[in-house]
C-alpha cells in the first residue's frame, strides 16, 4: 500500500512539472512544497518551499532577457537569442 500510494504522489508531482513552469511565486511555494514533501518528508517540504519561492515568479519559461530584438529602419522586429 506504500509502495502504491508513493507511486502515486510522485505521479502527480511530475504532472505538476509543466503548471510549475508558468507559476506565480505562491504557485512555485506550493508546488514545490508538496513535491518536496513527497521526496523528503517535512525538511524537503521546508526546502522545496524556499526553492519554489525563488524560482516560481511570473512567466519563467519566456523571459524577455533571453531574446534581443530590434526594430531596423523599416519598423521589421527581429529577434535573437
């Protein structure tokens, strides 16, 4: 029953990984709370809170610092990475 129940609990860990990647502080706080508290019971509940609180902020995965773009003479945007 354990094994099953863990099994379980991580299962709904990594399906939380993409709701993780879009999350807000207090998302990233609780997401990383629950998955730290199924890998390492309460001391990996402490650290996967702090670790979703740092992490977790609005919008990580499309970060404007990551492209450069420009406007050229004729208004054309262009974008590098």
């Amino acid at each position: 029953m354990r094994t099953f129940l863990k099994a379980g609990l991580m299962t709904l860990a990594l399906m939380a990984a993409p709701i993780a990647a879009q999350a807000g502080t207090l998302e990233g706080v609780a997401i990383g709370a629950g998955a730290g508290a199924v890998v390492a019971g309460p001391p990996g509940a402490v650290v996967g809170g702090v670790v979703g609180a740092v992490t977790g902020g609005p919008n990580i995965v499309n970060r404007r610092s990551a492209r450069r773009c420009w406007n050229d003479r004729n208004g054309v945007r262009h974008c590098r990475r």
